[in-house]
C-alpha cells in the first residue's frame, strides 16, 4: 500500500472589526486599525495497521510534527473515516500531541481530499494576527479640519497585541472560561507565601585562619 502523505494551506481570514470610514475622519477613540487573525489548515495522513498505528509511521508523524513546530495556540485534530473508528491509533496520536503540551481538539475542520482507506487524517489548524495598513502616516500632512484622529491611532497597541497574543483566535472571541484554573492563578502567590526565606538559616562560621603562624 502507498503511504499517502498530504499538505495543505488553507487561508481563512476573519476580521475582528471592519474600517468604517477612513482614518482622516474618524472622530471617536476606536482605532480603524484593527487585527486580522488568519487561520491556516495543515493534514497529514497515516496508515493504521489493524486500527493501531505502527512505528515507523510513529517516525513519520513525528517528524511532521517536528517540521510543523507544534506549538501552544495550534489546534491538533484527527480525522477517523473508519466505521468502527481506530481508537488504538488514535491513542498513539494523542500521546504524541500531549507530550508537547496539547490536548486533541474535538472539532475538526474541512480538509483537502477525502482520506484514503485505511488511513486517518491528522490536522493542525493554526492561527496568525497582524494588523493591515499599519504604520499609516497619511494624515499627518493633511489639515485636520474634522477634529480627527491621527491616521496611525492604535497601530502600536493593536500591532503589539497581535504579536503577543498566545492564541490569535482569542483576538476574535476571547478566551473560553473553562481553560481557568483557580490553582494555576494562586500558584505564584502560594509558592510567595510558603517558600522559606533565603535568609532564615542559621549563618555558616567560616574560619579566618589561612595556615599562617599564630
């Protein structure tokens, strides 16, 4: 059987907000220069082995993987067409996925080509941000007779916030409520609070003598 092994780019643009009116004549505090997160789809396909998934294709989704440098904000995926479904397989996959950190997501996105028999499909969605048409200088030799904001109002912030942003796809509609762990947020102030102090042993002597005479 021929290895089959698909990859595939595709560009979903979302906007966060759209430009209504031009930056010459924008009056108010919202900046027109808003983030635009892209989200882009990858699929790899492997060939499971009566519903398991042998080594070497272990090996091949390893590199890919390693090629694709999953990272935390990407979103991992396994499409499974076959009728009973390959939970072996899928158990492999999914130990390779949380050893970097990520868990599986449940939602899989519309892929390239239907999977070939006896195969299934991994697919990592990932998302970007930047922010179009920024620095804009373009008002700046202009008379502002409108009272307006300048032409680059919020290209600093909303360019800096969508570098940053660990997941681009919170820009949009911001994080779900139960990734929040009441122990995650404590930790640093619990670890504050119960630490010993550096200084709260007793001091070590240290002898002056250097092996001198008295």
């Amino acid at each position: 059987m021929k290895n089959i092994a698909t990859w595939t780019a595709l560009a979903l643009a979302t906007t966060l907000a759209g430009c209504t009116g031009t930056a010459h004549s924008n009056r108010g505090l919202d900046s027109v220069h808003q983030p635009v997160v892209t989200n882009s789809v990858y699929q790899f396909d492997v060939a499971a082995s009566g519903g398991e998934l042998p080594p070497s294709e272990q090996g091949r989704l390893q590199g890919w993987l390693d090629a694709m440098g999953v990272r935390y904000g990407d979103r991992v995926a396994v499409e499974d067409p076959s009728l009973y479904g390959s939970s072996a397989a899928q158990a492999t996959i999914r130990t390779m996925v949380e050893r970097r950190g990520l868990l599986l997501s449940q939602d899989v996105p519309v892929t390239t080509g239907a999977v070939p028999e006896g195969h299934l499909r991994v697919v990592i969605t990932r998302a970007s941000a930047h922010v179009p048409g920024c620095p804009d200088w373009s008002s700046q030799s202009a008379i502002n007779i409108n009272n307006a904001t300048s032409s680059n109002y919020g290209c600093a912030t909303n360019s800096n916030l969508a570098a940053m942003v660990a997941d681009p796809n919170d820009l949009i509609k911001g994080a779900s409520n139960d990734r929040s762990d009441p122990a995650a947020s404590t930790r640093a102030i619990k670890t504050f609070r119960e630490k010993p102090l550096t200084g709260a042993g007793s001091l070590q002597g240290e002898s002056t003598n250097n092996g001198g005479g008295k």
